[in-house]
C-alpha cells in the first residue's frame, strides 16, 4: 500500500473514532497512538504529553519509549514547540523528531510527539497529518470543556 493512502485509511478511522469518543478525548488520544505507531511502518514511538503542574507529563504512548514520563517546562524539543507555538521537526541521532503542539484558545493543552526509526520516514505527508490531528485534538477539547 502506498504511503498516501495508508495515511488516508488512518484520517478515516481516526475519524470514525473521533465521532464515537463524543466527550472521552482520552480515549482518542490512546487510539491515534495505538493507530499511528502500529500501522506506519518507520514510527518508532507516538505519545501525547499533556500540560500538568508546569511540565509536559506522557499521557498516552505506543512503542518504544524515548523520553521522560515528565519532561518540566523549558527542557528539550517539546519545550521549543510549545514556545515558538508550532511544529518542531529535528533530525538527531539518525532519526527524526517531530513535536506538533495543540491548544484550547490560546492556552496549550499537550504535544503530539513522533519519533521515526530512521531520518527519511517522516516526510511532508506525514506532517500534514499530524497538524489535522493537532486540529482534531482542539476540536475536541473545546467541545469537551464548552
């Protein structure tokens, strides 16, 4: 299967799921984990860390675990992300990190984080879908606290 279209299947049942976990956004945040890291080849560890007394705590993950369970405010790439209020996307060590920040208004909720096993794996395609579910996650934190 091409890459694009196993990315389109994920949009869909990511979708479907989304429509089920009415106001249960942690649930969602398991699913895309579990989804992400076991059906693309390359992801060597999907997590959501969430904003918790001044420091990023892992909230969800599938894979192989990277980083700290609490990494305080300030401390590496996901920091960086939350500061600069965009994506973050570094090669190091011969793979890539990518850290998609997501927010209710103005205030950030949590870090979508995807590490790949090598440096060519995540690609412009890749990233477009992680913004959509940056934008999904919002979504559903706004109607969940509305």
């Amino acid at each position: 299967m091409r890459k694009v279209d196993l990315l389109d299947e994920l949009r869909s049942e990511i979708g479907v799921v989304s429509d089920k976990c009415a106001d249960q956004v942690n649930d969602l945040y398991q699913f895309v984990c579990e989804s992400l890291q076991k059906k693309v080849p390359g992801y060597q560890w999907v997590s959501i860390y969430l904003v918790q007394d001044y420091a990023f705590v892992l909230r969800h993950d599938e894979g192989e675990r990277l980083l700290p369970q609490r990494i305080p405010f300030g401390e590496g790439l996901i920091s960086v992300a939350a500061a600069r209020g965009s994506m973050v996307r570094e090669r190091l060590s011969g793979r890539v990190e990518v850290y998609m920040p997501f927010y209710r208004g103005h205030h950030l909720i949590g870090v979508l984080v995807v590490i790949s096993k090598r440096a060519n794996v995540i690609d412009e395609e890749d990233v477009s879908l992680f913004m959509e579910l940056a934008s999904l996650f919002e979504t559903k934190v706004e109607k969940y606290n509305s």
